[in-house]
C-alpha cells in the first residue's frame, strides 16, 4: 500500500505551504497558519507537515525528466510546456524559463522544509524518536534541494532558517564546495534518526539508506571520494538494497516496491502526473517532448561486452541486434513493441513516423517510464513513480570513487559487473587488470545507459567536464533507410546545431528576474 504522499501534500501546499512565486528567489517564508503557534499544537500536524514536503521531489510539469534534454542523450523539440531546448542547443538567456522556474521550485522546498525545521521543536509532548525522524526527513528534503540547485548553478545563497523580515533577503551566494559539504554533514547526522524501513502504508519517506545514499551522491559530485566510497559501502553493507532482475519493471509502475529502489516519488490515482504525455509517441496519445537521440543509441553495447565500433557482433544492416539489453528496454527502436502496440515509423500509415503530428523528431521514443497503463489524454496519464535513489547508483558512486582514488580492487570489477550481470541484462564481466584511464571510461560509459532519461547525465558531464566534448555540434536521429522522398534519405536525420561555450555553460545563469531583485546576488561569468 501506497502512502499517499502527494495525496497529502497537495493538500496541504494549497492550504498553507505553497508561496506564490512572482516574489524574489527566496520564496518568503510562509507567513500563514503553519508559521503560527495554533499549528505547532500535535504530532499529526507535524507529520502533515513534513509529508507535505516530499511535493517538492516529485516536481511538477517541468521536473527532472526534462533535464535529460539538455544533455547529449536527447531532445526537446517543443518550448512547452518546458524551454529546456534552449538550454540544450546553447541559445538560452538569462531570461529563461527553464532556468526561472527550477530555481523558485527548489527554493520553495527549501523554504517550506526550514519552517518545519523551525518550529518543530514547539509541538508539546512529541515522541522523541518520531521528533528526530521527522527532523531527517525534512533534513533530507533539503538537502536534496541543494544538491539540484548546486548541480545546476554552481554557487547559491546557503538559507537554512525562516527569513521573517526583508533584511534577511537579499543573501549572497555561498561556494558549491561549502553547500555540498555542510549538506553532506547534515546527511551523515540525520541517517541515524531514520528507519532502515517503514511499514507498509508508510512507504516512500526518507529512510537511512537513502540519507547514506544521497550523502554518496554529494560527496562524489564534490570530489571528495573516500567519503563517497566509504558512504557507499555503509549502504552496500546493510544487504537491504538488491539490483532487480527486471530493469523494465522499475519505470512501469509495476514493481514500485523493488528491493532495488531506495526512495521514489509517488504518484496515484489521485495525484498523477503527465510523464507519458512528454515521453510518449502519438500511439499512446503522447507528444514525443523528450527523445532520444542517436548519441545514446550508440552508447550502449554489443552483447559481448564491446562497443559497437570495436564488436564484431555489430551489423550496420541490423544495428539494434546484439546490443545491450537496456538499448530495447530504454527506447522504443523501429518495429519495437510497447504497451501492446507496435511501433514502426518506417510504416508510411504510423502515426508515430518522422514527420507526422506530434511525431519524434529524431525517429526515437523513449520506453522508460512509460506506464504499463496509459489512460490517454495530455495530462494526468502516468501514476508509475518516479525513482529519486536507486541501489545501482550506489554501486556505480562506489566503483568511480575508487576508480578515482586508483584503489582499483576486485570490489570494483564487482560493483560495475552487478550492475551489468542483471539478470535481465547479463553482459560479460568486466576483463580484470584494467588501468585507471579504462576503468574510468568504463564506470562512465555504465553511468550513462544505466541511468538514461534520469537526472545523472546532465551532473555527470558537468562534473566529468566533457559537456564541451559531447555537447556542441551537428546533433542525429535515426538512419533514414526507408523513405527515399526525404532530403536525408540513406542519412542520419539532422536534429539541429548545438552550441556549447566552456566559459559560460557548465552552470546555468542565476535567473535575471533574482538578480534584479537581490541586490548581493551576482550573476554566473559571461552570462
């Protein structure tokens, strides 16, 4: 049984939590009901209240899907309901939206989680331990919220209490490096007030592994990998966390409980999302907002192990053949089959074919995170979840950490090959003896097909300092082999041009509309 999370906050951010967004980036402090005395009065309270701010990790529209766009993996051909385009192809400004709205989103949770903070320490007669647990979710909860603001714009004002009067707006910006090791701290100290797990209609709070495994996530982004490696290995040693022999399973909806699943956003029937809608073909009533494209497609590996421009097993004629299995469970490729549908956009009469409405523009769709069940429309189709922590994230920061270190060991060759030997998946194990330059290519390349569609890629080529590599340029589709009536028959189709200037597009801009606003925040160089 589900806990209805957002059920719950829904609820609650339209009464009280929610704070209106056309004010400067901090979002004032909620100055209504839950700010006061006469809300602070019981437990339940509190509980509504922290459960409240697990709104903010499912996101809206917008949200964390989107992120993959502006990576080397896909793309957006539309301004809506989200601009990431712009971010993608380097023609963004500081006027953005895109860029406007993830920084008001993350800083209203971190608004709304500083008020429980704040005042949880008024409810009278509250269980310790159930104090304390709500104190790690909340910590949690922000924490998370700093480390997307980090990832995304390098560094930002560092809030961590309520601002109760304008002099306490106008906050300059705090060093990445701080933010990440003040959160990582504050990670290391809230896991111990968190349940290893929860009963069944509590599923989907903040537990201790994935305070632990969130903290391994901020210390690789920040470089510091023995505390990655050793955080990693706390949450491999607890034997909680399995890697799933059904990949497919953990973005349909079918299998939201998977012992690989560390926290997740929850959607329901009562509070949906329209994930499908962005992601999906015209088949299934979607509009094909996020693609992939044929940079991803390349990425993943024959079966043997080998990429495809060092395997004998690939065939230019038939090249989805003898790959690696999560090619086909991540993207829908030519004659692939979905929800029971056949997808075919060489057939003239498809509605999902190059060209037509709503179709992909690069001739690609994605499968993940398309629910087992789509009830149509443009909205409000998707109840599967959407994964926040998952355990093979954990074994790949351990791996990279230390590859990094060059304490390259058999407990590396071990976390990667249990993250490739799924059951489902089941490529060779990694050849042993390999040098740091490989293994490092090697973890990068799982990262990258092993998380695709999900947040990491943007962060990892960032962080790798390969986005000015990977990024600019001429950008493909699918090889168009069977439409003789297009330009770019017997081609690659041309999706656009990117631009990527290294001096400027490693972080996003601090939105205008803040700068203007702040009189102490300043703006990211050449922006």
């Amino acid at each position: 049984m589900k806990l209805n999370i957002y059920k719950y906050s829904f609820i609650l951010l339209s009464l009280f939590l929610l704070v209106a967004c056309d004010e400067s980036f901090l979002n004032k402090q909620p100055t209504d009901s839950l700010t006061t005395d006469t809300y602070w009065v019981n437990s339940d309270n509190a509980v509504q209240a922290v459960t409240g701010c697990y709104r903010f990790l499912g996101g809206d529209d917008w949200w964390r899907t989107f992120l993959t766009c502006a990576t080397d993996d896909s793309y957006a051909w539309s301004n809506w309901p989200c601009d990431i385009m712009y971010a993608g192809n380097g023609s963004a400004t500081t006027t953005l939206g895109t860029f406007d709205h993830f920084w008001k989103f993350m800083y209203q949770s971190i608004a709304n989680t500083n008020n429980v903070l704040a005042n949880i320490g008024k409810v009278p007669d509250m269980n310790a331990d159930l104090r304390n647990q709500l104190i790690g979710e909340a910590t949690f909860i922000r924490a998370w919220s700093y480390q997307q603001l980090v990832g995304l714009y390098g560094d930002v004002p560092w809030i961590t209490s309520p601002q109760t009067n304008p002099d306490q707006y106008d906050v300059s910006r705090t060093s990445a490096s701080v933010v990440m090791d003040s959160i990582s701290a504050q990670l290391a100290k809230i896991a111990d007030y968190l349940p290893v797990s929860y009963s069944s209609d509590q599923f989907g709070r903040a537990t201790k592994g994935a305070a632990l495994a969130l903290k391994a996530r901020i210390d690789l982004y920040n470089g510091n990998y023995s505390d990655a490696a050793a955080t990693a290995k706390k949450v491999m040693d607890m034997n909680v966390y399995t890697v799933d022999p059904d990949y497919t399973s953990l973005f349909s909806g079918t299998n939201e409980h998977s012992s690989e699943i560390i926290l997740s956003a929850q959607y329901t029937d009562n509070y949906k999302s329209a994930l499908a809608t962005w992601i999906g073909g015209p088949t299934i009533g979607g509009w094909s907002e996020i693609v992939p494209l044929q940079s991803l497609v390349d990425a993943y590996e024959c079966t043997d192990g080998k990429t495809i421009d060092q395997s004998s097993l690939y065939d230019p004629q038939h090249p989805f053949e003898n790959r690696d299995p999560r090619l086909k469970m991540t993207i829908v490729v030519p004659g692939g089959v979905l929800n029971g549908d056949t997808i075919d956009i060489t057939d003239p009469n498809s509605a999902d074919g190059l060209g037509k409405n709503n179709a992909s523009y690069t001739g690609y769709y994605y499968k993940k995170y398309i629910p087992a069940t789509v009830d149509g429309g443009w909205s409000g189709n998707s109840t599967n979840d959407m994964i926040i922590l998952r355990y093979p994230e954990v074994l790949l920061t351990y791996a990279e950490a230390k590859i990094e270190m060059n304490d390259i060991d058999q407990s590396v060759y071990d976390a990667i090959d249990q993250v490739r030997g799924r059951a489902d998946v089941n490529l060779p194990p990694i050849p042993t003896g390999q040098s740091q330059t490989a293994m490092r290519q090697i973890v990068r390349q799982e990262r990258r097909v092993e998380f695709a569609e999900e947040e990491q890629r943007l962060f990892d080529i960032r962080r790798w300092k390969i986005a000015e590599n990977v990024m600019p340029g001429d950008v493909y589709g699918i090889l168009n082999y069977w439409n003789s009536a297009r330009s770019d028959y017997q081609k690659h189709v041309l999706v656009e041009n990117r631009q990527f200037n290294p001096q400027r597009d490693y972080l996003w801009p601090i939105p205008q509309s803040e700068v203007d606003l702040n009189k102490n925040l300043t703006q990211n160089p050449n922006w």
